[in-house]
C-alpha cells in the first residue's frame, strides 16, 4: 500500500521472481515453500498472477495446500477458478478442502463444468456435498452470502453443557467466534438464540429451552439488499439463515456482507467501463474479445451521433470553424451531465432519491442547469469571439453550450431513477446513454444555430 | 431498496410526506414523533433531505434526541452537520450527546467552527471532552475510526471479576459485543486479552495477569491501509488503539473499518466526477459552484484539443467530410482507454499490480491495444468507405483509429500507475488526463494523415 516505492522495493521485488522462478523451475519444494510463506498472500497472489501457466500450475502443485488456499482466499473468484482449473484435480481437490465453504461455492460457480464436477469427486465427500449445496444459491442471497453451519445445541441441553463447549479446545469453535449459540427443536428447527450474559447467569443445570430468547433468522433466498436493511436496523454480528422448512442452515455475519457490499460496490463501479473482472493475467485473446464486445456497439451509438452531423454539412462547409467546436460542445456538456449522473448515483446509493422522485430531481438539477449553462455559455462564447473574431460564432456556439448543458443535467439527472424503475443497473447503461444524447443534442444546437445566423457568420 | 416502485408506493409516500410536513407546520409533537417513529430511519432521513431548512430544524427541535440521533447515523457526515448547523445550540447538543464517538467527531470536523463551538460548550462536559480529542484524528486512521473506550480490566483483577461484569445488566457492555476484555497495568497501559475461553477453564480467583495473552495492538496513527492488511491478516474482530504512550485509547472494529472501506470506495467511484459529497438537499449556488469549478478546468483542457483542429483548418476545408468522423476518432480511443484505466484501478485495489508494473502493463495493454486498434480500424473504414463512397477516407480514419486505440489503451493503462507512484489519487485524475491526451492525438492523427492523403482524398 506504499505510495511512493523506491528502487530498493522493485530491486527486491524483481529478485524475488527470478529466485522464484528458479525454485519452481528446479522443482525445490521446499524452497518455493519458503518464499511463499516469507511473502504475504497478497504478495504471493501478484507473483501468481505474472507467471506464464505453466510456472504457475507448478507452483501450486508444489506448494501447501494450506499456503495455495491462503492465496486463493485472497484473489477475486474468478482469478481463482483460473488458477485451479488446470491443475491434476486431486491437487485441486486437496486445496479446496482448505477454503471456506463460501469461498468454495463461488470458485466452483466460475470453474468450467468438467473440471469442476472432476475436482468435486476428488474432494473429501462430505465437503463436496456442502459445496454442491451451497453453489445452488445466488451469491447475492443469504444462501450465497452464508458460512455452512453455526454453533448450535438442542434446547433440552443445559446451560452447562454451552459453557463447557466454550471452554473446550474444540478447533471448530474458532470459526463461531463472536456468534451467540443458536438453539434447535428436538426436529432440529431454528428456535432461539442465547447470550452470553443469561448462559453466565443461569445455573449450570438448568434448560436451554427455559433460558433461550426469539431469534430473528433469514432464509437462503433474502437478498443481500434486505439483509443490508437488516443490518442497518439491528447491531447483529451475524444473523443464523434457515431453509424453506426451517432448518438452520448457516450465518452470515455482518463482515462478510460488509465485505459483499464493498465488493459489489467497486463491480459497480468498474461495470461502467464494461471491463467485467478483466485482469492482465487473462489470455490476451478473451481480454480483447471482451472489450471489443462493448467498444463495437459503442460504434453504433458513435454512427448515430455523427449522422447529425453529417446532415449539416452545407453549414460546415461554408463556416469551417464550426468543426473546431463541435467535440467541445459535445465534451462539455457530457462532462455536466455525468456530474448530474454521479449526484443521482449516489443520492439513489443513500436512499435519499427513490425512481419515483424524477420531478424533485429534474427540478434541482435544472435550477444548477441554468445557472452553469448561463456560464459556461458566455465564457465559451468569449473564447471563441476573441479566438475567431466572429462575434456572431460567440454566440452560436455559447447559446449551443448553454441550452445542452440544460438538457445534459436534466437528462442525467434522471435517467438513473428511471433506469432503476425498470430494473436495469444504472451503473452500466447511464453513461452510454447520456452520452450519445449530449453528443446528438450537441451536434445538433451548433449546427442548427449556426444555419439559422448563416447569413451573420459568413458576413 | 425495491426496483419497481408502484403507484401504491408513490402514493404512500406522497401522504406521508404531506401528513409530516402538516404536523410540523402544526408543531403537534406527538404527530411529528409518531410519523418518524414508523419508518425507517433512511426514509425519515430522505424526508429531512427534502423538506425546506425551515421544516427541517422544526423537525429536528420537535423529535426526541434519540430519533433525530438515528437519523444522523444514517446520513453521510455533511449532510449531518448541515442539519444540526442551524439549530438552537442546546437541542443540537443534547441530539450530539446520542451519537457514537466517531460520527460526533465526523460532524464537528464538517460543521463550521462557530456552531461546532457553541454546541460542544452545550453538551455534557465528558463527552465533549471526548469529541474534542477524537476529532483531532484523521479521518483515515485508526485514531479517527475507532470509537473511544474499550471493555478493559486490571491486570491485579480476577477472573471471577470479568465473569460477575459479562453477567450484569451494564449497560456499557452492547457498546462492546464481541470484544474480548482487554487488560490493563497498575499504571494503565495496555499489557494483554483475555479470550473467554481462557475466563470459563480458569478458576475465578485467579489473577488476570496469570492469565492473560500477549495483544496486537495499533496506534491512533495507524493508517485504514495499514489496518486492511492487519484485518487481512488475522481474524480478529478489531483491534485495541492506543496513544503514544501506550495508554488503551478504544478499538476499531471489523466491521467499522469495511464500512469505512465501503465508504472510500463509493467515495472514489464519485470523485471521477469531482462531485464531491454533493446532495441535492444543499444549497443551489453551493452545488452549482462546486461543479462549475471543474468543468471551467475542463475548458481549457479542450480549448487546448481544439486548437490542433484549428490549426488544420486548410485540410478540413478541402475535405469536410472529417468534420463527422472527428469526434468519433476521439470518443471511441477515449473509451478504449478508460477500460485500461478500469482494469489498473481493478489491479491496484486488489494489490496485483504495483506502480513498478508499467513495462508489464503496458506490455500487456498493447498486445490488446493491436487485436482491437486492427478490429476497430477496419471496422469503421469499412462504414467510411460506404458511407462516403471514398476508400482513402476510409483508410485515413481507420488508420487514425487503430493508431489512437494503441495510444489510449498504453496511456490508460500506465498513467494511474504513474499517478499512484507519485502519490496523487488515480481514481481522480486519470480520466481527464487521459481523455485530453486522446483527445488531442486522435485530432492530429486524422488530421494529419488526411493532409498526407490529400492528393487522394480530393481525386
């Protein structure tokens, strides 16, 4: 996270890949072992990931499969399929074993069927089958989100018995740390919960049943959305997560959502460039085919735009400096419009703006609108009066940049609210869609204006 | 958090906000109370953010403190402290006296100095006290995040001791779930934990210095980078905080810090637009002043790609057909190179590239920069070709293009590397920076291969 690193760092960076390179080269376990447990998972994941495949599959067939899912823990799921994908799949299968079953369930989403199906078979059985189950859940539900299993007793144990299970050395107890214990029906229903402060003020003989408070639960189909307003109400640490029949299925807690949230965030954010979980280490031919797919419909929206100025073209001949300003006017405005975009982006992300309030919203931003339109619009038009000595070009351009910087807020201002009505990402489709708008808009303001003064500007 | 509203929502919430605002205007207390008391938090907040200042304040004076300290919870801090800012110093106060350590620290850092002044003198002693120390921290350290206090003991108390305090009814102990009991020398400086298995095995006369274990633990100047490592690291559910000297300060949550990190990721995502924290709940001439100052930057960044159209007019003015496909060069290498931007900001988030990566990057960008320049090229010199019955157009922009996307995607790709090296933010500035550099050669490439084909273009 160093901002500013010296050479001594990149000296010490390059010398761990050669040495790197060479143990997994000369097949030195033990050394390649050594360097990666020198290294954080961090570190060693970026080492990973700039490995030709082959050097890499090496690496994590050689090393732990302890130190190999310490790594995958780290990277992006999708990374992380790639890296398994090709190993022997009892190597894969000894690794998966180690991760957390929902960190499982997300790899085995990303992984091809055939060699996911073959790396399940080579897994400790009963793993798998968590696994299967939990891959069935969308990873934006409760069932996605969860963490298999919750530190749980039936509610004719006693008091004593939870206590005595705290104070084990059970390995399991680490992975319950900070839930409160769940308590199930003698059928093995979610019917309660315990704190710590009745379990150390109860006597030690006495039921659970007797000493157990309501429990709020979700089921594996809440989405992340509602558990974030869950969350939001209540200081849950974790919340136990049931199947339709009722049965205590797992818990997420409140870190991992936390963690879900930031993560869909920076999607969101990264969903603008249509770049989906590009990453370098990809092959360069899907990484390509990928970008092109949106840069290619984008040629499309470019076409219409410039068929506006391609009508006009009488205009442009005869006042050639108009070509000068059209990509501005167009910028600009865009730049505007994707300020007014960001304001609702972010309003909506808040819950301060709901789809229904497109008036409140087009109301505020047209009163911003008019007044940088206004100046902008006289500032642009000096620039081009004293740049082109053409009064009359001032203000067509100006009145151009004015009047579409109105329609650029209005419509960014809104599209996102009305995008999300009908239920489509307002990260992904705001941008384009503004922007082939203000650059149509744009187009068009210019070079009706300046056929309308024609007669002024070529005086 | 429902994508489609319907009308019966539209409606529901047309009446409440008619039914609140009259018994504002009414002063009727109860009405007000009950209204904010029966939805939820962010909706009461999105109806403060909509009323007049007026309304609001009356809102603010009328609900009890605990309502409106809710409210605020909710609300990023400067939307806070826009709504405290003109209330009587004493209702201000007593609603201040509600909030969690942190968030008063985040508002008095917003509200201007005066107000922030007059309510800290009206709050109780200690917590302003309190306040004041907190909001000397940074934001972004573990100083300005974590909440004051912790549940700590003295090394020379039993265990029996800590066991009797989990099991009373303090109140002081929700502030602390989940947190292990820290301990403390005679002198008070942090000297160790205590897990709660080690308090169920040990016998309650114990000493807890006999007991306890060693802690990890930061100081208020730890950074949020330096704690997303340490959270990464270990699974600890926060971490104590203490002063220079050593002395226990509070604790930083897990969960604290990813909602910190949530928050700086939907903060950069919006910096792009260099909205800042703009609501449209603030002042017009605010708002309007706030993006005007960018996008007046932005002039000159275009004044300056205009300027290499200008200086070609002679070959527009014989080929004025290139007027059309100018922005179009421009606006399809300026999305080419924001994916390379997304894919570096992707990589440097998740620590896969570091500033020192540029040859591998750009190595790496121009493999796609080829495919796609060479895709690209042909596919929008095709369109030329027939679209103005003239192949040499069509070669003059194809070329220009595929030219383009090779320089925009090696320049997306490196320049947020450059930015993180020389330690300014890349999520802000490279998009600008890049825009006006694809800009500026997209312009001279079509331009000046025109010129070089003039003798065939004009035939």
């Amino acid at each position: 996270m160093e901002n500013k690193p010296n050479e001594d760092e990149k000296e010490f960076l390059d010398e761990l890949e050669d040495n790197l390179h060479n143990a997994i080269d000369a097949s030195d376990e033990k050394q390649v072992e050594e360097i990666v447990e020198s290294i954080s998972n961090q570190e060693a994941l970026r080492q990973a990931s700039r490995m030709n495949a082959d050097d890499r599959d090496q690496m994590m067939t050689i090393i732990s499969p302890e130190s190999a899912a310490d790594m995958l823990e780290e990277a992006p799921s999708g990374l992380a399929a790639d890296m398994l994908e090709n190993l022997d799949s009892n190597v894969a299968a000894k690794i998966m074993d180690e991760l957390h079953s929902d960190t499982q369930a997300d790899i085995i989403n990303e992984i091809d069927r055939e060699s996911g199906e073959a790396i399940l078979l080579a897994m400790e059985p009963q793993i798998a089958q968590e696994v299967r189950k939990l891959s069935q859940y969308e990873p934006d539900t409760a069932g996605g989100l969860m963490e298999l299993g919750a530190f749980s007793f039936h509610n004719n144990e006693t008091v004593g018995a939870v206590l005595r299970r705290l104070a084990s050395d059970d390995d399991q107890f680490d992975r319950y740390r900070g839930q409160h214990p769940y308590i199930l029906d003698e059928t093995d229903k979610l019917v309660g919960v315990i704190s710590l402060r009745s379990l150390l003020r109860s006597k030690r003989s006495i039921k659970l049943a007797e000493v157990m408070q309501d429990v709020t639960s979700v089921s594996v189909d809440t989405s992340q959305d509602e558990l974030t307003i869950l969350f939001d109400k209540n200081n849950f640490l974790g919340v136990p997560v049931t199947d339709h029949q009722g049965y205590l299925m797992g818990v997420v807690s409140r870190i991992e959502h936390a963690e879900a949230e930031l993560e869909r965030s920076e999607q969101q954010s990264l969903s603008r460039q249509q770049i989906g979980d590009e990453l370098r280490s990809m092959p360069l031919w899907q990484r390509a085919k990928r970008r092109l797919s949106w840069l290619s419909s984008n040629i499309v929206l470019n076409i219409i735009a410039a068929s506006v100025i391609a009508s006009y073209e009488s205009t442009l001949t005869a006042v050639i400096a108009i070509a000068i300003f059209l990509p501005m006017v167009s910028d600009m405005s865009g730049c505007s419009g994707n300020q007014a975009v960001g304001v609702s982006m972010r309003e909506l992300s808040l819950g301060l703006t709901r789809p229904t309030d497109i008036f409140h919203v087009l109301r505020k931003e047209l009163g911003v609108g008019i007044i940088n339109g206004f100046i902008l619009g006289i500032l642009i038009g000096l620039v081009v009066w004293f740049w082109k000595d053409n009064g009359y070009l001032g203000i067509v351009i100006g009145l151009a940049l004015s009047l579409n910087t109105l329609i650029a807020v209005s419509i960014g201002g809104t599209v996102p609210l009305i995008l999300k009505h009908f239920g489509i990402d307002p990260a992904v489709a705001s941008g384009p869609l503004l922007t082939t708008v203000t650059d149509m808009a744009g187009f068009f303001l210019v070079l009706s204006l300046a056929t309308f003064f024609m007669p002024q500007l070529i005086a």
